[in-house]
C-alpha cells in the first residue's frame, strides 16, 4: 500500500543520526545508505508480506485434526510439527521464499532512495536507459526477465500439489 | 474407564455445562444428539485439545484433565479418517509406535486383521473411504490406546463400505475389548454397536442410560422427539387420564408430577373405521396430510386442534388412495402414552430429527 519511494525515505528517516535507531546502528557500525546492508533491508521489507502470506496460507490449508492426532498417537507439539506440519508446509514455505526474491528483483523505487550505488539490476537498467538510450538498457533488461522466468519455473515446480493436503 | 465429572468447556458463542458421563471398562457408548449439540467438542476435550474451565476428566482411573494429548493414551478416529497424506499407509499404522513405552499389539495380527495387508506401500489419496477408515483404526490401534473415540466414523462412507467397517468395528470391539466412546447421528448405528447412550442438547447431557431405556423412556421433551415420539404434547393428569385441551386419554399409572405425553406415530393405529378395540383410547379427526415414504406414509391428523402423527403401513387404510379432510379413526392404547415430569413448549414440541 505504501509507495516504495516512501519506503525508502522512511528507513533512511530512521537510521539518520537524528533517530534514536539510526544511532544504535552507527554504534554498531551498520550502515545504511549506499550499501548493501540498506539493500538487504529495504528489499526485506517490501518482499515480507509476499513470504508472510504465503507461509500463512500453507499452514492454515493443513486440517488441526491432523495435529490433533498426531499428538493422540504420543507425539509432542515439537515432534508433531517436525513429523506432520513441516512436512506438509514447506512447499508454501519456499513459495514464499521464491514470490520474496521475485519482489526483490523488481523493486526500483525504495532501492533507488535508500542506495544507488551498489547498483542493483533494476537501478543499472535505469541509469543505462537515462545516460546511454534503450539500446544500453536492453541487456541488463533481457537478464532480468530470464532471473524472473526462473522463479516462476521454480514457483510451478515448487507450489503444492492438490493432492497433497485433504 | 472414562469418567467425566462436573465438566464445564466454554467456547465464543457456544459452551459445554457441567457433563457428567461414566463410561464402564470394555464398554461400548454411544454419543447421541442433533449437529451443533457438542458432541464432537466434548470428544476433543476427553482428548485434551480443548481447555476445560472447570471439571475432571479421569482416564482408566488416572486424572488427565491436565496433561497434554500425547500423555492421556486415547486414540481417536474421526469421520475425515485425518491420515498423515504425506505418509503411505504402512508409515501412518506405525507413526506412534516409536512413542510408545508400554507392550504394542502385533501389528502384523492388526493389519492382517483389518485387511491392509496389499495397502502397505500405497499413498493415502489413492485409497476409497473405506480403505481410509480402516487405515485409521489401525494406527489408532497400533499404540494400544486404553480408549478409543470414534467420531461418526461411518458417516462419510457408501452404504456398502459402512455395513462392512460398522461389522469390523464390532468384531474388534469384541475381540480386543477396548473401551469406545462414539459419537453419531444414526440410531441404527448406535444401536448395534454400542450398549449404553447419551442424548445431548446445547452442550448438555439431556439423558443418559442404556439405548432401550433411553429409546422406550425419554425423560425430557427433547430426547423425546430426537428418538421420534413425535405425538409430543404438554398435558394435565386427570384420575386414571391425561388431557390434552378437550381430549381425555386413558393411560397407564398416571401419578403426580407429569407435566407432558408422548406417543410414538408406529402406536397409533389409524383407519377409515371406527375400530372394536376395547381397552384402548378412541380418537375421530380429519386427514391433514399424508407423505409417501415408500414402504409407509408418514399420516397427519387433526383431533379437535390437536395434530396426531401416525405412520400407514398400507394396511390400515387400505391401498385406495385418501384425501385431505376425509375423516380416520385413531386408537391408542394406554401403555403406549408415554408420561414426562418436564412440561414442553406450546401445544407440541419436536426435537432433533
């Protein structure tokens, strides 16, 4: 919902030197802006809900009676959710995982505020497009697709089966 | 074995208030009640996966009121099997067999017994209903519960497949000895598999006792319609009779204290002449409606604003075709007017089916 400049704008309000945050990260010695540490996050937080959702979805479609079960034939809480739950929800899991990084790929707008340099691949074809035309932009953009065709093959190979849940 | 004692489960909007059930070692009980009762909410607090506000729950004379699921040693099979289907059926029929501390059963005995034996390597989604429900009982089975619920474990099934397992439930209850405590809609069911009955209604036990008690000697006006004693009306004791508005029917040891009758439609005889029967309560009213049920037909007639329901089984009005309003005899005999101390709701009441 929100726009992604925003998002952007928002962490770097928030790990500046005039936010209580931002001063924890300078003691710490993280920094934010231009780096790849400010890129990991931004696309954390704009790929989180995509991973969120999907892991929701996946362990609420498994039936409680199937832990409830579990649990009448001796297994723990620990021991039923390694045994019946894991297993049937980590393919939502790695869906999730796979629709996170898809989002991260395509993100430009929070990327751009927050670091521009280390370019990443949607900052490069935006530079290259502005200074050198589409003819530049064009390989980095044919790059990305093939990135992107790869997650989707990966989601399909990946999704869980009809059958697998009752 | 089970015994549940001033138990009280509250839940948003619904709640179980003070259950009180006693179900003996190596007995068969049946759980009986219209859906939304709390059947099944009562089975998962035996089980321990709801928490309970107040009461005990004892287990083989051990009280599991606070112990986790996997420490109360009762097996469940419910009416959608819950098979592990990332498992084939031989690892469902083990998978609690690694937590088990005490002697197991011989599985090879079990599966052979219950039919697996060719099933073993297959996935559970390739299996029918009934396959399913075997698969279930056995890895119930295989931990040596000192109970089992059975939570309309026939339900789901063809007609076919329920006679079979509804046959192999009983066998194994006989052979093994395990105590069941069962829920379900079906009398026939409850009948043949259990010994002994409790009625529930809005997350109460209406009425416990064995199943002929229970069916023959309802003690509310509830468990009198759900066992289907449809003739079901609030009444005064007069003398040797009861009345209902103007009627007056004789009936068998009236005493004090009944406030309501109830008569089964099979006990009232209905034909198109007045019948010579002395002994027996006389009743002339008009047809109201008549539904064919196939074998019989379901009769409606209206006595002075009283409505008798009757059952015809084409004999006593003949194969000729009867119209609405055309004038019918009913007789009743005494001993099947059945007394209930509670009073019921306006002129009659039904419940549950």
């Amino acid at each position: 919902m929100i726009p992604h400049p925003v998002v952007g704008i928002a962490l770097l309000s928030l790990a500046g030197r005039h936010h209580w945050f931002g001063r924890i990260l300078e003691a710490l010695n993280i920094q934010i802006m231009g780096t790849v540490t400010g890129i990991v996050s931004v696309l954390t937080f704009v790929g989180l809900p995509f991973y969120i959702n999907a892991v929701k979805t996946g362990f609420e479609s498994i039936p409680p009676r199937l832990e409830t079960v579990s649990r009448s034939l001796g297994a723990s809480f620990s021991a039923t959710f390694m045994r019946v739950t894991f297993p049937l929800a980590w393919r939502s899991m790695l869906v999730g995982l796979i629709m996170c990084m898809a989002r991260a790929v395509s993100e430009f707008g929070a990327v751009v505020i927050v670091a521009y340099h280390p370019m990443v691949a949607s900052v490069m074809i935006y530079e290259r497009f502005t200074a050198y035309g589409l003819k530049y932009s064009q390989p980095v953009a044919v790059g990305l697709i093939l990135v992107c065709l790869v997650f989707f093959l990966l989601l399909r190979w990946v999704s869980p089966r009809k059958a697998s849940i009752p | 074995m089970i015994r549940v004692e001033d138990l009280t489960v509250a839940l948003p909007g619904f709640a179980l208030t003070d259950i009180q059930l006693h179900v003996a070692p190596g007995e068969a009980f049946a759980l009986l009640g219209p859906t939304g009762a709390g059947k099944t909410l009562l089975l998962e607090a035996i089980m321990g996966v709801v928490p309970v506000q107040r009461g005990r729950i004892l287990v083989a004379g051990r009280d599991v009121t606070g112990l986790p699921p996997e420490r109360r040693r009762i097996g469940i099979v419910y009416q959608d099997h819950a098979l592990f289907p990332h498992l084939n059926v031989a690892e469902n029929i083990v998978y609690g067999q690694r937590y088990c501390a005490g002697p197991l059963p011989d599985l090879d005995a079990l599966i052979q017994r219950l039919g697996l034996e060719r099933l073993l390597a297959r996935r559970i989604h390739s299996l029918s209903g009934g396959e399913k429900q075997r698969v279930a009982l056995a890895r119930s089975l295989a931990v040596a519960p000192s109970v089992l619920l059975l939570d309309e474990p026939l339900t789901a099934l063809d007609p076919n497949f329920r006679e079979d397992l509804r046959d192999l439930i009983k066998t194994l209850h006989q052979d093994t000895g395990i105590t069941l405590l069962m829920v379900t809609h079906d009398f026939a069911e409850a009948h043949f598999l259990a010994q002994r009955t409790a009625i529930m209604h809005s997350g109460r036990i209406e009425q416990t006792g064995s199943l002929e008690a229970v069916f023959a000697h309802p003690e509310t006006p509830f468990v009198a319609g759900f066992v289907g004693m449809k003739n079901l009306f609030s009444a005064e004791i007069d003398g040797d009779a009861v009345k209902i508005g103007n009627l007056r029917l004789r009936c068998r040891n009236p005493g004090g204290g009944f406030r309501s009758i109830a008569v089964r439609p099979e006990n009232v005889g209905v034909s198109r002449q007045p019948k010579d029967a002395p002994g027996v309560n006389h009743l002339t009213g008009r047809l109201r409606r008549v539904l064919n049920r196939g074998f019989y037909a379901d009769i409606l007639v209206d006595v002075d604003g009283v409505s008798w329901h009757a059952i015809d089984s084409r004999r006593d009005l003949g194969r000729s075709a009867v119209t609405h309003g055309e004038t019918v005899y009913l007789t009743i005999a005494p001993e099947d007017i059945h007394l209930i101390r509670d009073g019921c709701d306006g002129g009659t009441q039904k419940a549950g089916r």
